[in-house]
C-alpha cells in the first residue's frame, strides 16, 4: 500500500490492521461489484434476440437499453448523498438484492414497455453502489495511493464486462431454450453470492474497527477535509450540491464525463450487435470478437489512474489528452475495417484508449476529499450516464439513418472535444472547496 515510514497517524500495530482492513474493503467491493453487472450489461449481448423475439428493432431496443442509463443517471445524483445519511453498507446491499429481482422479473415478461419500466427501476437500483463504494474507499486510502485505490476498483469493473459476457455465453450454452431469457435468470446467481462476501468483509470507515481517521500526509488536504466536513454538518444535506455546481472545474468534469460515457457504453451497447449485423457473425462468435474491448476498458481501468500517480506525479489532465487523440484516431479508422481480427485488435486498443473513467475517478477524489468524495462521484457518474443514455436513444436511430459508420466517427469526434475541455481543466482551480 504504502512505505512504512508513513503511517498515517497511527501506531505500527494499528497501521497493519488499518492496511489489512484497507484491503479488505477494496477488494470486497472490487469482487462485488465484479459480478453486479451481470443484471445491467447482460441485455446488450442479447438485444439481436430480443428484438427478433418480441417483434421490434434494433433501435427500439436501444430505447428499452436506455432506461437503464437514464434512471441510473439521476440516481447517482442523489444515491451519493443517500448512502452517505443511511449508511453506506446496506444501501449497497439493498441495490445488489433489487437488482437481482428486477433482472428475474424481466425474463418472465412479454410486453416492451413493460420491460422498459423494469429496466428503468434496475437502473436506479445499480445506481446505490458504485458512489458508495468510492466514498468509502477513499475514507480508506489516503491521496497519495487513491490512484491506484480508485484504479483496481475500477478494474473489476472492466473485467466485470469480461465476466458478463463469459456468463451469458455459458448460459446460453446451457439453456438454448430459453433464448435471451437466460441472460436475466442465472447471471444473478454469482451476483448475489459475492454479496455474502461483501457482508461479510466490508467496513465503512476506520473508525468501525476501533480506529481514529487516518492522517493525511498532506497537512493542508487534511485540513481541507475537516473544514469540509464541519460545514456539512453545519449547513445540512444538499449542502455539497450547492458547493459542486457552482464550481467552473467540476462542470467541465461533468461535460468529459459525459462524453466518456458515450465512448464506453456507445461501444458495449453496440459493437456485439455491430459484429452481427455488419460482419455477419453469428451472436456467439459476435460475443467472442467484443470481449476484447471490454478486457481493453479493464486494463485502462486500472493502468491509466496508476500512471497518473506514477509518471505525472498526480496530475491527470495528461492522460486525459493522449488518450483522446489515440481514440479519436482508432473510431476514424475501425468503420473501414471489414475483418473480424484486425477489427477485434482495434477494439482493445480502443477500449484502452476511450475507457478514462478511472482517471477521473481519481480526479473526483482529488477534488472532493473525504467530505465531499461520495457526492462529488455520484454528479460525475450521473454526467457518465447521461452520456451513456443520450447514445443509447440516439445510436440506433443514427444506424438506421446513416449506417454503422456514423457511430464510429461520432465517437471520434466527441474525443476531440473531450481534448479540447481536459486543455481548459488543466489550468482551472477549485474555488470553494
């Protein structure tokens, strides 16, 4: 975790149980998580069957897709705060088990809108963990490491991408029967297990073992943070939301986060059914060409925070820029590819290169502190989602227009922005917090 030569305030018996704790709770929500988007990636493996099942099209589908990212969008606006009042634990808990039920009840159904409003509510559910998670995890890991704290946690949730589409190609291998119904029954099995192990290892804050806060070796950070709490105290509940939006530096965060999260989901939503359509795979071989960009996104996930601390000593803003000119290069080039390999080995270049969450993950920690991390995530995470949901309504009507390639190209363009904004970050300061 860290040389010993700093331990955070705490004596060296209290330090081991501080980093043996601090592990634990990174990687119990890390495996958690892991297996939590079997109930939210698995309906873009089966889309093409879904569509074809219930009697709609592709871009219809892409709607019913998109009221996940909608109601997840809004609630990570509010599900920071509310984890944070009720208590982080078991409003993730209840997120994971809602999930399962919702994905359960979605195989049985038949009508569209149905499905629709269900997916919507599994949205929200997901929603209540992932700002949690960071919010606690950085009341855990100090600044100096919270890049590669933010970036391992990150990397579940790359490989979890990997591990859906492992797990629906096996339950579709063992139940040809039902169809896409296969992907929302068994995938929640796993899910809901590797909550036992979260109940069972995971810990709020030092303080629930019996230790004080740790210290934070940058005295100013560590003052920052108590001023900040004891105003949050003072002047109540949407007191961090007051203070976040009025902040110039986390609206531009907002707008990169968005266009991230057109990058990510715009690809996972619709390169499996790209692969079948366009090149004519079947879904199995389909599923098998997109796993690398997935597997790509999850080595992003935890190089890229890992270099920022590492190589640029903290600041991301680098990052951000070299990976927007490599992804606006890869998105011009993947429509002309016509071959399954080179376009499955541009895939991973391009999962690496677009997937920049992780960065700012980071950055959210290095904004908000411990006051205000669990809040200051989730207004990021809803800026992801608006992204992701904006594509998912739009993408499939753009196919049908105008062809895969507008997809592509699309994406592209949006990573120059992304360029453009990360340049205006760099030299912006916060000025309230």
């Amino acid at each position: 975790m860290v040389s010993p030569k700093n331990t955070y305030g705490y004596s060296p018996s209290e330090y081991t149980l501080f980093k043996e704790y601090a592990w634990k709770m990174l990687l119990s929500f890390g495996l958690t998580y892991m297996f939590f988007y079997n109930g939210r990636q698995n309906i873009n493996l089966v889309m093409t069957q879904m569509a074809e099942g219930l009697g709609s099209t592709t871009a219809a589908m892409g709607v019913v897709s998109s009221a996940l990212f909608w109601c997840y969008a809004f609630g990570q606006l509010i599900n920071g705060r509310l984890g944070a009042y009720f208590g982080y634990k078991y409003f993730i808990m209840f997120g994971v088990i809602s999930s399962a039920i919702l994905n359960v009840l979605i195989s049985f159904q038949h009508s569209i809108p149905v499905i629709a409003v269900l997916w919507g509510l599994n949205g929200f559910c997901q929603s209540m963990v992932w700002a949690n998670g960071l919010g606690v995890l950085n009341k855990w890991w100090p600044k100096k490491e919270r890049g590669f704290a933010s970036g391992l946690t990150t990397a579940f949730s790359g490989m979890a991408q990997v591990v859906t589409y492992l797990t629906i190609l096996l339950c579709m291998e063992l139940n040809p029967q039902w169809g896409w119904r296969a992907g929302f029954r068994f995938p929640m099995v796993p899910m809901v297990l590797m909550l036992v192990v979260f109940g069972l290892m995971f810990k709020a804050r030092p303080e629930a073992i019996g230790l004080k806060p740790f210290e934070e070796e940058d005295k100013e950070a560590a003052k920052r943070d108590a001023a900040l709490t004891a105003k949050i105290e003072k002047n109540g509940y949407l007191y961090p939301y007051k203070v976040l939006f009025r902040e110039p530096k986390v609206i531009v965060f907002c707008l990169i986060s968005a266009i991230a999260g057109v990058g990510r989901y715009g690809l996972l939503t619709w390169v499996p059914t790209y692969f079948t359509e366009s090149l004519g795979l079947s879904i199995k071989e389909g599923i098998f060409s997109s796993i690398l960009l997935p597997f790509g996104q999850a080595c992003a996930m935890f190089v890229f925070p890992l270099i920022t601390d590492k190589i640029f000593k903290g600041k991301r803003e680098p990052m951000l820029a070299l990976a927007s000119i490599i992804t606006f290069c890869g998105m011009i080039c993947f429509p002309l590819i016509r071959s399954q390999m080179p376009a499955s080995i541009m895939l991973f270049v391009v999962g690496i290169s677009s997937m920049v969450t992780g960065v700012i993950w980071a950055v959210a920690g290095d904004m908000g502190g411990r006051a205000f991390s669990s809040t200051i995530v989730g207004v990021l995470d809803w800026a992801v989602y608006m992204g992701a949901a904006i594509q998912a309504s739009v993408f499939g009507f753009m196919k049908d227009s105008f062809g895969w390639p507008a997809i592509f190209i699309t994406i592209g363009c949006l990573y120059i922005i992304m360029l453009a904004l990360t340049l205006v970050a760099r030299k912006m300061k916060m000025r309230h917090i």
